[in-house]
C-alpha cells in the first residue's frame, strides 16, 4: 500500500476525530486519541533504536507515515474548531493530559528521527 496514501489517511482521520469532539465539547476522544498517539509513538522510538546499534529503519518510516501525520492532523483538527469558536476546557485535568501527551508523542518523533 502506499505510504503516502497512509499518511493521508491518518492526518484526515485525527483531523476529522479533533475537530469533531471540539465541536461536540467531547473530551474523551482526545484524551484516547492523544494517549494512542504517544503509546504507538513509544513503540515506534523503542523499535527504532534496535538491538545491538542495529537500527530498525522499518520503524522510523512508520513513524514518519502513520504517527507524523497523525499529530499534525489532529493539531490541524485543533486548529480548525478554535476557529470556528469552538473552544476546548485546557485548564482541566484532561486538557493537561491531552497536552502532555501530544508533547511526549511529538518528542519521540523527533527522537525517532533523529537516530
């Protein structure tokens, strides 16, 4: 399958998800969406130092066309519904582990790629 097609696919999808539960005041989607996002994110950073100073390069591409464009997409969504003025609570306990999350995702992709 082409990569690139994953890659829209996944900055659609977040993006659809984001700007929907914004415009719902859903918090719930976020929180497991962004929580999602740093778990596979994780996965991904571990896989791609390898074992012994091998490299899994299958890994960091994965990284690059499913996770990537994931964050960007939901960013995007974000983006969008404040737009519109559809503002999300961030001050509460789940706005900060939204935001911690999508932190922590967006720090192991740049780990990822920079190995």
């Amino acid at each position: 399958m082409n990569p690139w097609l994953i890659a829209g696919l996944c900055l659609a999808g977040s993006g659809v998800i984001s700007w929907g539960a914004a415009r719902l005041r859903l918090r719930w989607p976020l929180v497991v969406l962004a929580l999602l996002l740093a778990a596979i994110a994780l996965q991904l950073f571990r896989a791609g130092q390898g074992q012994g100073g091998f490299h899994d390069l299958a890994a960091i591409v994965a990284q690059t066309f499913t996770v990537l464009p994931a964050l960007l997409g939901m960013l995007a969504g974000l983006t969008v519904a404040r737009l519109r003025g559809h503002r999300l609570a961030w001050r509460s306990v789940w706005g900060a582990v939204t935001a911690l999350a999508m932190a922590v995702t967006a720090l192991l992709i740049g780990a990822t790629l920079a190995l």
